[in-house]
C-alpha cells in the first residue's frame, strides 16, 4: 500500500471469491476507514481469479468511499476479469481512469 | 449418448472448497486442451454454482456438494453441481441479474454469470429438497483457436 496526495493503492492478488472476499473487506476497509483518502485505488495485477463475489466486494467499496465524496479505480485488470466486470456493469461507474493512463 | 469420460466428486460445502471445485474442473477440462479463456469461463461458472451452495443453500450449516463432471465427444464438457440444501422457491426470480437473498456484499450475479459464461445452463430445485445446477461448455480448444501449444 503506499499512499501519496491522498490516493490510496491497494494491491490486491491472489484469488478473489466468496471465501476471500469476506477477510479481504475487513482488511481494506480497516485501512480506508483510517485514512479516508480521496482517492482508493485497487490494483488487480496480480489477481489470478475473480468471481461475482469480487463484484460485491468492488461495489461495497465503491459506497463506501463515494460515502464521503471520495473516488474509486480500479485498475491493471487482467481481460477475463474485465469481462466479468463489464458483465456486472461495473462499465457505467466512474471507477476505470481515462484512456492513455492506467486501467483498462 | 455416453461420456467418454467422468468424475464424481463430493465435499462439505466450506467456502475453502470454492478453490478447490474450479482446480478440479479445470483439471478435468485439460484433456480437451482449452484455451486460457474457456477453462476460465467453466471455472468462473463453476465457482458460482458451488458458492451459491455455499451462501445460499447451506447457509447456516455444511452439507454436501456433489459435483459430476462429463465429456461427451466433440469437447462438450457438462458439469452438474448438486446439493441437498434449502432450495429455491422461485428459479425465474433468483436467476434475474442483481437479484439476491444474501444480503448487502453479495451482487446477486451469480447465475448471470453462469449464464454468460457456458453455452447452457439448467436449474432445478425443489424447496426443501436442494437444488441442481448444470452447466455445459463446449470447449473447442486450442488449435481450433489457432494458439500455438
């Protein structure tokens, strides 16, 4: 995690199901509810699997930031994982950077 | 029509076997040399069924899966996942995209997932009884794909 101008990154990896998510939320949410940044970034270059369970985990924490005005992205997506993503219509949300940066 | 091959497998439904269901179907898929994203598509439908066991149709006890993995000539790959839970009282209502009983960290996409992701899906359930789930893939494979091994 490293933090700079209020963005705070998250590297996330390994696999990202429902028996992940679960430890996954609490440890994430224990740091952002701590720092509050502006800017929550959750990078999934290392990701090796994710399932709809991921889904909800991105979304829970999409509310909670936008909770205080903040903003999420999410990036370096492996392309099964955006397939799944634009399958649940993460798509539609502000949470992918521009094109030309990192992303998708 | 018979398969020319099978494996029958049961397990408690603890969340750790989440993992350790798609090792098993993705092992299973490897002899019809897949690419990288059909045996992602199968294992991705088959972490969801298996969870939904998991969350849903034991969700406040452990119980068994069975997971019955065929494949029929011409690379078609059909898994069925099977319990003995709680069951589903509404089949059309729990396969609506977003639809979920499981609270508010679970997306309720389950079955939209499986759906996208295999070339067929069937549901059955009684409630009460349990549910089965079974999905088919048709793996057309490597070569046909043109990757090189």
């Amino acid at each position: 995690m490293d933090t700079a101008q209020n963005r705070l990154v998250i590297a996330l990896s390994g696999d990202i199901d429902h028996h992940k998510a679960s430890r996954l939320r609490q440890e994430i949410d224990a740091t952002v509810e701590a720092k509050r940044p502006e800017i929550l970034e959750l990078d999934f270059h290392n990701v090796t699997f994710m399932d709809s369970s991921g889904i909800g985990l991105i979304m829970g924490r999409y509310r909670l930031v936008t909770g205080w005005n903040g903003r999420l992205y999410v990036t370096h997506v492996p392309p099964q994982i955006q397939k799944l993503m634009q399958l649940a219509g993460l798509g539609t949300l502000p949470i992918f950077e521009a094109p030309g940066k990192e992303g998708m | 029509m018979k398969p020319i091959n099978e494996c029958r497998m049961r397990f408690p439904s603890l969340s750790a076997n989440e993992a350790y269901a798609r090792s098993v179907v993705s092992a299973f898929a490897v002899q019809c040399d897949p690419t990288v994203n059909e045996l992602n598509d199968l294992r991705t439908a088959v972490s969801e069924a298996v969870t939904n066991c998991i969350v849903h149709a034991y969700r406040d006890t452990i119980g068994e899966i069975q997971l019955h993995m065929r494949l029929f000539e011409g690379g078609r790959v059909v898994v069925r996942i099977r319990d003995r839970g709680c069951g589903i009282e509404d089949i059309a209502k729990a396969r609506e995209p977003l639809f979920t009983t499981g609270g508010e960290e679970r997306s309720g996409l389950g079955f939209s997932v499986m759906e996208s992701f295999t070339d067929k899906l069937r549901v059955t359930s009684r409630p009460g009884s349990g549910t089965t789930v079974t999905l088919e893939k048709h793996i057309h494979g490597r070569s046909e794909a043109g990757e090189t091994v």
